[in-house]
C-alpha cells in the first residue's frame, strides 16, 4: 500500500510564500498563484502582464521561481518522510510518496498513520492532498479524487477506472493523445485493451505504469538512504533590516533540522548559519557547543545571545542553515532527579563563548605527564572521558606555583608562617632523563601555623622548594 502528499503550490510552499496574495513568476509566465491570488483572477499560466492588469493595484507578492529551493525542500521532506517508512522518495512532479504497506503495524493501522501524518505536516504550513493506493502511480491519482474517495483502500481498478485519460496528460501527453484519437477515454478503458497492442501504440513507461494499476507489475523502489548532512533554506519573501524578524526563519530551520537528527540517529555540536540578501551581499556564522545535541533548545538560547551583536551591514532576504559534522546520537548520562551531568557548566561554557569568542573561555586538562607543572594544560574544548587521566595515589594540592620557589626566598615567605616541619613523604618523581632530567622528593609539610605545603628537594641541587599550597 502506497501514501502519496501531494502538494499543489509546492513553488510557492517551498520558499515559505507570505500568507497574503502571491505568485510565482518565471519567464514573465505565471507559474503558481495561491488562494489569495486565485481570488482576483489570477492563475497558472497567464502572462505577467494579464496578472498585473487583473490585480488592479492590489497588493501582490510576484516572486521569481526557485528550483534549486525546491528541490532542496523536497528532500528534506522525502528525509521527514523517512520516520514512517523505510521506502520514501518524490515522483510525478511535486509528490512524496510513502510505501506504509509495512508500517500499519507499527502505526496500528491506516487511520492512526495518517492521523500521525497530518499533525506532523502542520509544522510546515504546506498545503498539500492525500491519496492512498496499491501502486505509486495509483496512490498519486488517488490524491485528485474528493477527500471521501482519495482514502478508500479499495484496489486502483475501482476506484480509479472512471477518471479521465487526460489525469495522466501531464507524463505522457503524446500516449494519451494517441489513445484518445482511438476513441479511448477513461483509465479502465486503456487497462482493458491487449497489452501487446499498447506496446505498440504507447511508450515503455506508460505501459508498466498502467501495469502497475492492474498489480500486473510491482513497482519497485529502493529503500531511502539518509544524506549524510543537512542543509536548507528558509525565503522570507522580503528584506530585513532586523535581526530579530529573523526568528521565524530560525525556528523553522532548527526545526527541520531536529527532525533530521532525531528521524536519522544523529547529533551535533556545531551549526554554520548563511545570511544572504539582494546585491549578493553574504555573511555567515557557527555556533558551537561543547556538547552534541539533537534537540532545539540548546541552540535557540546560543542563537539569542548571537543575535544581540549581530550587525546587519545589507537588507537580507533568506537564511541558511548547514549542518555537516554529525555523530552518533547516544543515551545522555541522566542523574536520579532527571538532569544531564555537566550540563550547568557545559552550557555556561557555551553561552560565554557565543558572547566572548570561541578562544575568550579555557579550561583546564590534564596530561599524561610525571612532573606536576607540565601535568596539566590549558585548552578551549572541554575535558572528555577519554581525556588523559594518569592515576594518582597521593594527596595534591589544588594551588601549584609555577615555577616553584625557593623556600628561602622572599615570594615563598609571603605563604609561609614561620619554620617549615615535614609530615608526609617522600614521594620521589623522576622523568625527562633523556633531555634535562628531573628528580625530586615530594613532602607534605605544615607552617607554625598549620598551613599545609607540597615542598620538594631537587636531588641535584638539594635544594627546597614550594611547589604547592593546600586548602
């Protein structure tokens, strides 16, 4: 079984038309008008300055047709698609096409899938018509029929059989006018003449697709490969002066986006934003995030804070979103009370680095090294779990001194009270033998005052130092 949605002003939908009256305009040929526009007179295939004429000064939006808008929007519905069935692809014009045959048991059966559909669908604000049948073909001819009949599961013969020939004029307008020249005029009229005198009289394709009504020949179609990056438009039809009219654009893409990740297992840590206006002024920007997400919320609150020093130097009329470095999507670490672990400093981290700049915010991680003040470093990404993490059996100061100073030396009596008495130790640390060697005696050791101190001697020198200071 077969879904198709249909979407007859999809040159309009697809760069997200105002809701007022407009059309669609290539070669000075209207292309596609919307219900606003119909209402004056104006339809598909006028000449521009007949519409003009009929628009009477009224306000009308004449957009110029955008293909390769269209045909991105297309696939990121045929990858939308994809959540309900694994076979999902667009033919016969403006269509998607869904194999659900195997999805009614997971959906519970054909009502609750389209129910489940159609919600989904209204976060597009697409306008579009439904058509079920046992062929692609035949569930796109479906979607022409009144809404009580374009659902039925009856088989294609019967409830497709009286529509005119002319329904497939658009794909095969030389076998259809050779067909009606031979006094032929409904679908059951041509499914019921001899396979080998069709042959004959019509193409290949017209004929296995006549096949395909009749289940004389199934229609196959490969599964749908997700792609492996996401990138859409959103039109808005008019310039902008202000950053915030571009929130509609931002919520729709970041929408489609988390549809993308979530339908394909995926998550992300890094969005790149193109802004684009008249005279081809361009600009772009990436948001990043030091933790991977698949959901919209995160990077509304990054997209706010970028917003308010975002400047404007030109009039933009569209907004782009791309997303190319995908991961895994894997289960978050959760806490009793439900909330990520991390997540506070993470997300803070995040917010200053969209305000500061990516290299204004560091943090500390440790290095797989022996000597304590080359044992950690200062790096912009979060430490990971699979950071270096050399074990360390003794107590260590949270202070380090770097360099070390000689316990004798003015700088050292400014955190030691007094003479220095040994507790713990020693603790030896010896490496870089191959270049300047190193070797030292750790000791744990408090002041008069009970302050604690990580000293060492130098073997070399013998010499005492203060490397450390505890709370």
């Amino acid at each position: 079984m077969w879904l198709c949605v249909r979407f007859p002003q999809w040159e309009l939908d697809s760069i997200g038309a105002p809701p007022t009256a407009a059309a669609i305009v290539d070669k000075q040929i209207i292309i596609c008008a919307n219900q606003e526009a119909r209402t004056l007179g104006i339809r598909a295939g006028q000449n521009l300055g007949h519409a003009l004429q009929l628009a009477n000064d009224k306000p009308v939006s004449w957009l110029d047709r955008d293909p390769a808008q269209e045909h991105q929007a297309l696939n990121n519905l045929i990858g939308w698609g994809y959540r309900y069935t694994s076979t999902s692809y667009s033919d016969f014009g403006s269509n998607l096409l869904l194999r659900i045959g195997p999805s009614l048991k997971l959906f519970k059966g054909v009502n609750a899938l389209l129910h489940t559909l159609q919600c989904d669908l209204k976060h597009y604000s697409y306008h579009y018509h439904l058509g079920i049948g046992h062929s692609p073909i035949g569930s796109w001819l479906a979607s022409f029929l009144d809404s009580d009949n374009a659902l039925l599961e009856a088989s294609d013969k019967d409830k497709l059989g009286h529509l005119s020939l002319r329904a497939l004029s658009n794909l095969y307008p030389k076998d259809i006018d050779a067909l009606r020249k031979s006094g032929l005029v409904t679908l059951s009229d041509a499914w019921n003449q001899p396979r080998p005198e069709l042959r004959k009289r019509c193409s290949k394709h017209f004929v296995e697709h006549l096949e395909h009504l009749c289940l004389e020949r199934e229609a196959y179609v490969p599964d749908y490969q997700p792609p492996k990056y996401f990138l859409d438009r959103f039109r808005f039809g008019y310039d902008l002066n202000d950053t915030q009219e571009l929130w509609p654009g931002i919520e729709y893409l970041l929408n489609g986006l988390s549809a993308f990740l979530r339908h394909n297992q995926h998550r992300t840590a890094s969005l790149t934003w193109h802004l684009e206006g008249i005279h081809r002024y361009r600009e772009q920007f990436t948001l990043r995030s030091s933790q991977a997400h698949s959901h919209i919320t995160p990077w509304l609150g990054l997209m706010a804070i970028r917003l308010e020093s975002l400047q404007l130097k030109e009039p933009i009329d569209s907004l782009m979103l791309e997303c190319r470095e995908l991961l895994p999507l894997e289960a978050d670490a959760i806490d009793l009370f439900g909330s990520t672990k991390g997540a506070p400093k993470q997300a803070l981290s995040d917010r200053l680095r969209t305000r500061l700049g990516h290299q204004a915010v560091q943090h500390i991680r440790r290095r797989d090294e022996h000597i304590p003040e080359y044992a950690h470093q200062f790096t912009c990404e979060l430490p990971t779990a699979t950071s270096p993490q050399t074990e360390v059996r003794a107590p260590r100061p949270l202070w380090l001194l770097n360099p070390p100073v000689n316990t004798q030396s003015k700088q050292a009596k400014q955190w030691v009270h007094g003479d220095i008495t040994l507790m713990l130790g020693p603790e030896r640390i010896e490496d870089y033998w191959w270049e300047s060697s190193q070797c030292r005696d750790y000791y744990i050791a408090i002041d008069n005052e009970h302050y604690r101190f990580w000293v060492f001697r130098d073997r070399r020198s013998q010499q005492w130092y203060l490397h450390g200071i505890f709370e």
